[in-house]
C-alpha cells in the first residue's frame, strides 16, 4: 500500500490540494476504522503515516503493538517535523 494508493482510496485524488476540507473527517474516520482492523504491518504503517500527517493518528502505543514499529514512527515523526511537515 503506497501513499497514492491511500489518498485514491479515502479522497479520490493524489492531490491532497484537491481535497475539500470537509471530506477530511470522514475519511480519516473511515482511516480509523481500517488501521484498527488492519493486520498487515506495512499498510498499518502506512495508514498511520497519513493519520499523522492529518494529524488525526491514535497514539504509538495503540496504533503499533511491535516496539520496532513505535520506533520507526517515532523516526518518520522526526522526519516530518524537520521537513516542516505536523
């Protein structure tokens, strides 16, 4: 599961300047639903990333049960933070 594929699914476009505002509630609502029924880690990662960066992502310890997994978040945090991005 890649980024593009993620906003296709939940916004209909790759282009979050695309998006209306009021779409983003339900599709993170809808982003929730899948994480926590998600098994796969990579998507779950995946789908965390865009939760963070629409800064609507469930906290470390709820969204990832491995320690390598809260880590490499805690590692993409850091990068978009000093990327200016959440």
């Amino acid at each position: 599961m890649d980024m593009e594929n993620l906003l296709l699914r939940y916004f209909g476009t790759t282009d979050l300047a695309q998006v209306k505002v009021d779409a983003i509630p339900a599709a993170t609502d809808r982003m929730l639903v899948d994480l926590g029924m998600e098994k796969d880690r990579a998507n779950r990662f995946a789908l965390w990333s865009l939760l963070y960066m629409l800064d609507a992502a469930p906290d470390l310890d709820v969204a990832f049960e491995d320690e390598a997994d809260r880590e490499a978040a805690r590692n993409f945090m850091d990068i978009a933070i000093a990327a200016g991005g959440t």
